[in-house]
C-alpha cells in the first residue's frame, strides 16, 4: 500500500445508494491510516462525515493482466480534528509535494480490514489483516 499512488473509494448516501470517487493516498502503515485530499465541501466528503463507513480497492499503479494483485479494504473516516488526523497533511504533502497548489483538506480513514489478493506468490494468494480496537470518531 505504501507504493502505490490512488485508491477507489466508495461511499453511501441517505437512501443507501453508493457513490465512488478516486483518489491519491499517503499510508501511514504504522497508525493504519489512509491519507487523502479533498475540498470539505465535496459531494463524497459531505456523504462521509453523514455515514463514515467506506470501503476501497488499491491496484497497483502499472497492471500485469496474468499477475492479479490488488488490495480491498475497508474503514472509517475521521473527523478533520481527530488526533490522529493531526500529522496527516505532512505526511500526504511529503509523498505528493504538487498537492500544495490543490485546495482542500487532508482527511483521514482509520483501516479496519484490508485483504489483499496476489497471485504473482500462487494462484489466488489472499493474505487478510483486521484491526483489534477501534477508535470513536
């Protein structure tokens, strides 16, 4: 996840409907949290902080069509003040410097299960990962 460079995230409305959006990510691997920049005023980020509840997929940046790899994940976004949003944007900026000109905010999601297929060790490879504790939002 650290190599790579954009996630699909996707997220619901009031009526249950799902909307995705793309995205450039900075991973902290040591929090379990996945950085992105958005305006606050975005449809996708106002249906987040109504229901916080996500789920994503990253593939890596150059496709091998015979090598399936790809990481599924799911999570819950944070609140702009949360603690652990507190290092977010130097982080995100260290990775993608050009994102300084963008306007937005750097938004946190708090992973809470990743499976990750990768078929380049055997056919159908899937290694899985969920968190232990939670925080409150």
């Amino acid at each position: 996840m650290e190599k790579q460079h954009c996630a699909s995230i996707s997220c619901v409305d009031d009526d249950g409907n799902p909307y995705c959006f793309s995205c450039f990510y900075a991973f902290n691997a040591e929090e379990g949290l996945l950085y992105f920049k958005s305006s606050p005023v975005s449809y996708h980020i106002k249906l987040m902080m109504q229901k916080p509840g996500i789920a994503g997929s990253i593939l890596p940046d150059k496709l091998q069509v015979l090598a399936v790899k790809g990481v599924q994940f799911q999570g819950i976004v944070l609140s702009p003040g949360h603690e652990l949003v507190k290092g977010a944007s130097r982080i995100y900026h260290r990775k993608f410097p050009f994102a300084y000109a963008i306007p937005g905010e750097v938004w946190a999601i708090q992973i809470i299960r990743i499976k990750m297929t990768d078929s380049t060790k055997s056919f159908g490879k899937k290694l899985q990962w969920e968190r232990s504790k939670v925080v409150d939002n």
